[in-house]
C-alpha cells in the first residue's frame, strides 16, 4: 500500500464523502475512486459502504483506519528524525585559518571530517592571527584558528591547542651562521618580518627591548605568513621567523633554525569563535574535532 493512498483514505474517512475528500486531497472525484479501489484490491475486502448521504467505512475500513494513522504518524516522526540528522550533518562552516596550519592540522582533519560529513560545505580563509580574530568579530567566519594575542577579546570564546614554537630562521649557507648565539648577535642583522601592525612582530620587537637592544633592522616587511618569506631567505643573508615545524617540510628546504632556548619564541595556538554566536550543529561538531585532533 503507498502512504499517499492511505492518506487519501483517512481525508475520505474524516470527510465521509468522496466529493469532499477529493477536494481536501486536490485531486478529481474519479482519481479519489481510484485509489480506493487500489486499496480495497490490495486487502481484498470492502472498506466502504456507499450510500446517497455518502460513504462509511465497514469493519475492515475502521482497521484499516486506526492502522494507517499510526503508520502515518511513524512515518513523520522518521522523517522529522532523518531531517534532524541531516541539519546535523549538513550546512555551511567558515573557517579562518593561519597559513601555517592549513597543512599541519586543518587538512588531514578536513579529510576525515568530509568523508563522515559529504553533506557539510566548509569555506577558507587565510590569514595571520590578527586580521582573523578580526573577521570572526565581524561574523564573517564561524571559526578561527590561530595564535592567541596576550588579551583575547572579551566577545570571543577559545579553548587552546597547543603550543607554536617559533624559530630565527635562514639559509643553511648562511656565511654568519655559526656566529649567531644570541639576541645580541642579531642586532647587526637584517630581517624579513611580518608588518610592525602584526601581533607577531610587535612581540619580535617586545624581545629586544626587554634585553636591552635595539629593534631588528628590518630590510622586508609585510602582511603575508612568515611562510611567504621562505623563498627570500633561500636567496638571502635575511634573518626571519617561522615556525619551527614547517622547516621539516618541503616549503623549509635549504632553511635551518638557530639553535638554543634564548633564540625560541612560543605563543599559544587556539580555536575561537564568538562567545554569544550560533554555531550550528556542525560547525560545533567541527570545532569538536579540531580540539580532539589537535
């Protein structure tokens, strides 16, 4: 029997006459009649009586009834629950990310996190750490990663993921590089840093000041990922900055860090997002599993 058929049947159930129920289903007296008949085949016994005030429905057609309304009401309630669960694992997730991270953590947990969720849609924004935790602020993503400034905004909610060490990076050819001990050492070098407006270089800059020194000389300076300078320093006497897991990877060939604990510098990643947002059930099934995996 189809569920369209026996919701027709309880319509002429409820109506008592088939001009009536066929003008509650929006179909033709004679389709209506139709139906009936497909239903009174497939139980093979009568389930109205037909009269000139109507119809009413025999023994078989009040079992027929009280079975159809609850098969009706299971289905919707199936339906409600399949709907819930594809909200749950569908919709749209906006992510900022650090470019560092694209490769080390939000890529290998996108591949997991759609192959369980192919009816998820997630969109991605790279920047540095500031400019992300701006947009979040703006509500024009839904999730940040990146490093967490000495105060994090009052509006924004964050649960750490673990440290970013960051290393004084250059070339392995470096005719100074086995001098280079200490921030002293550094004075005399030139740099390729990130914009003096970038929480990263403003606490570079916080360092020499603390040791009594002069800012870095700075040769190059910009807005991009300390990872966008890796090719200048291949080519270069220029010092920079960048995290030390990334020299073990293809964009850190022919690059090394200096070594020593007075020469390392480590900041706090995060993911936040906003304290008082929505974040539908699976941008919140996301951020769960950025925090597992991290």
């Amino acid at each position: 029997m189809r569920l369209e058929d026996l919701q027709a049947f309880l319509t002429l159930a409820a109506h008592g006459n088939l001009h009536r129920a066929a003008d509650a289903c929006g179909v033709t007296q004679s389709a209506l009649s139709k139906t009936l008949a497909r239903l009174e085949a497939a139980s093979g016994l009568r389930l109205v009586e037909r009269s000139g005030h109507g119809v009413a429905l025999t023994q078989a057609g009040i079992s027929l009834q009280s079975h159809a309304q609850r098969v009706l009401l299971a289905m919707g309630d199936l339906q409600g629950d399949l709907a819930e669960q594809r909200q749950a694992r569908a919709g749209a997730v906006r992510v900022g990310v650090l470019p560092y991270l694209m490769s080390t953590l939000l890529s290998p947990l996108l591949a997991r996190f759609v192959a369980q969720r192919p009816l998820a849609h997630f969109s991605i924004e790279t920047h540095l750490s500031a400019r992300l935790l701006a947009l979040l602020q703006r509500a024009e993503v839904d999730l940040v990663l990146a490093a967490r400034p000495d105060r994090v905004p009052r509006d924004l909610a964050w649960h750490p993921l673990g440290p970013l060490d960051l290393r004084v990076t250059l070339r392995a050819k470096h005719p100074r590089r086995a001098s280079l001990h200490t921030l002293e050492d550094l004075t005399a070098e030139r740099w390729a840093l990130p914009a003096s407006s970038l929480y990263l270089r403003q606490w570079l800059d916080e360092r020499f000041t603390e040791a009594g020194l002069p800012p870095p000389r700075v040769a190059v300076e910009s807005t991009a990922s300390p990872s966008a300078f890796a090719d200048l320093l291949r080519q270069s006497d220029l010092l920079g900055i960048m995290p030390a897991q990334l020299l073990l990877q293809p964009e850190g060939h022919g690059l090394v860090a200096l070594p020593g604990d007075a020469l390392l510098w480590r900041r706090e990643l995060g993911v936040f997002w906003r304290a008082a947002g929505y974040l539908s059930p699976v941008c919140t099934d996301f951020r769960d599993a950025v925090v597992q995996g991290s």
